[in-house]
C-alpha cells in the first residue's frame, strides 16, 4: 500500500512544541515509508483562526525543513465537499437536523438524541448531528502504539457535523479530506483520541477506507501541563542555532535518541539521518504520565 501522510494544523496560532513535534512525527513516519506528506489547514472555523497565522505555520515548517508534497490544501475552500458528505449521510438516515441548546441538555453527559425524529424546534437555527446509534458499532481499529481499540459511539453521543452559525465541524471536514486526500496514515497527538471512534464511524457511514492511525504520547511541559497555546507554550525560534536545538530536542521528545554530536547540525542533515533512523517502536517508551 502506498503512504500518504498529512499534518492538519488548526490555524489558530503558530506551532509551539507539541505542535511542531507531531508534524515532526507524521513528517519522519512518511518520508521513512517514502511516501508522500501533505499539509492541511484546517481553517473552518474563522472567528478561531487570525490572519496571517497559516502562513506562519508554513513559514515555521519550511524553517524546520519539513516540506510538504504538492500544494497545501485549505479547508475553508471545501465547503461544497463537506455539503456533499452531508447530504449523502441524510439519504441514509444517519445525520439529522438538531435545535437543541446545550443549556437544555445540560443534566446528560452526552446530547440525549431528542430531535431525531424531527427537531424539536424547527424554527430555531439548526446543527446537523450523527447518529451514533446506527451503523457500525461498536468501533474498532489498531492503533499503531496504543494497540486495540474498542468504542460504542453511542456512548459518546451524537456528534455535530454543521453547527448552528453554519460553520462545519471538524469531525465531519477531517474524514472527507481524509478521504479525498487518499490519506494511508494519521499521526497526530493522543489529545485527539476521544475524536477518532467519531471519524471512524463517520468513515464507515460514507463507505470511505480507514487509515491507520498512529497517537503520539502527549508532549507535556516542565509543569506537567499539556503543552497547548492554552497552556501558553513558548515561542518556537526563529534563529538559525535555536532552530537547530530545538529540532534535536524534538527528537529526543519522541524518543529517537538522536546522536548528541548531531545538536548543532544543519537541518537537512538532521532529518536526513531522523528519517533513516526512524523507529516509531521507541514512542512506546517515552514516559509522559499521559495517555
Ligand atoms: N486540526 C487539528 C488540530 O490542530 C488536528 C486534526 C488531525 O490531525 O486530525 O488539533
């Protein structure tokens, strides 16, 4: 099977570490693979990401010598796809029009499926939703580190595909590019676990293959903290010697136990021997205190 790997950046602020790592992981998988890496900026939801920080993010990756393959690929320029999948997922009586309020659910840990049959009010603004009851369930898959994988959706509730101000939700635009992208691998953080019976779900609803899927332990801080732009991770560094640390220190995060003599080595030659040396095997050995 031939490899494509892709890094989906949420353009909503520069990558910091944790960020830069897993492009870095997703970066190593394919190129050790020969395969092909592709770049994604997942810009629906705009009210979240500021102008000008796709740019920086591509900016940022080029600094760190992971060049993409082909051109990058926008979601915000994809809407008649997402409309598509949407509707084919209608057909099948799988998603339906929700105008619940999250404040009128709020005693239930998950949406209780209340407008199923019809909203309940049909003159409010109306989400899309999944529903997690029918289909495949329970949902499995082997994940590359975390081994096998074994979820009921429907425990996880009926997940928004459109939302009420229109935008599309993640789950739904992820998997439709995925899929149009002929997407083999997804690395990515474990942080986005909880979202992947979704996918997988949402894949099997619109009879697009699975990838397999590879979650990198969570990179944490000195603190302990997730490191997030919540969590205000430091800046990356812009400077030829601080770029070329933080690549090996990148490296070390993800346990390839790059060469101490390679720290200040350029950056091609850093990754040239990253990609020849790559093991996801020792992923398993790093010890976050996280999933
Ligand atoms: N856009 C998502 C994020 O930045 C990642 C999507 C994915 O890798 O599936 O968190």
């Amino acid at each position: 099977m031939s490899y494509i790997g892709r890094f989906a950046p949420t353009p909503s602020g520069p990558l910091h570490l944790g960020s830069l790592i897993a492009a870095l992981a997703s970066f190593l998988d394919a190129r050790h693979a020969q395969g092909r890496w592709l770049v994604r900026i997942e810009d629906i939801d705009p009210p979240r990401c500021p102008a000008g920080t796709a740019n920086t993010i591509l900016r940022q990756l080029e600094a760190f010598g992971l060049t993409w393959d082909g051109s990058v690929h926008y979601q915000s320029e994809r809407h008649a796809d997402y409309q598509a999948a949407l509707e084919r997922l209608v057909e099948r009586g799988l998603a339906y029009p929700c105008s619940c309020s999250r404040k009128e659910w709020r005693r239930h840990a998950i949406y209780p499926g209340w407008c199923r049959q019809g909203p309940l009010h049909p003159e409010r603004p109306l989400a899309w939703r999944l529903r997690s009851d029918l289909g495949t369930r329970p949902i499995e898959w082997e994940d590359r580190r975390l081994g096998h994988q074994c979820f009921d959706p429907a425990e996880l509730g009926d997940v928004v595909l459109k939302r009420k101000d229109d935008f599309w939700a993640y789950q739904l635009a992820v998997v439709v590019d995925d899929a149009d992208q002929g997407v083999s691998d997804v690395v990515r953080g474990a942080d986005l676990l909880d979202n992947t019976p979704w996918q997988r779900q949402l894949q099997d609803a619109l009879d697009f293959p699975a990838p397999r899927y590879l979650h990198l332990p969570l990179v944490l801080g000195d603190n302990g903290q997730k490191l997030s732009k919540q969590n205000l991770a430091p800046a990356l560094p812009t400077d030829t010697p601080g770029i070329r640390h933080t690549l090996h220190h990148a490296l070390q995060r993800l346990g390839q136990q790059p060469p101490c003599a390679m720290s200040h080595a350029r950056v091609a030659d850093q990754l040239d021997a990253a990609i020849n040396a790559w093991n996801p095997e020792r992923l398993r050995h790093i010890t976050t205190g996280a999933p």
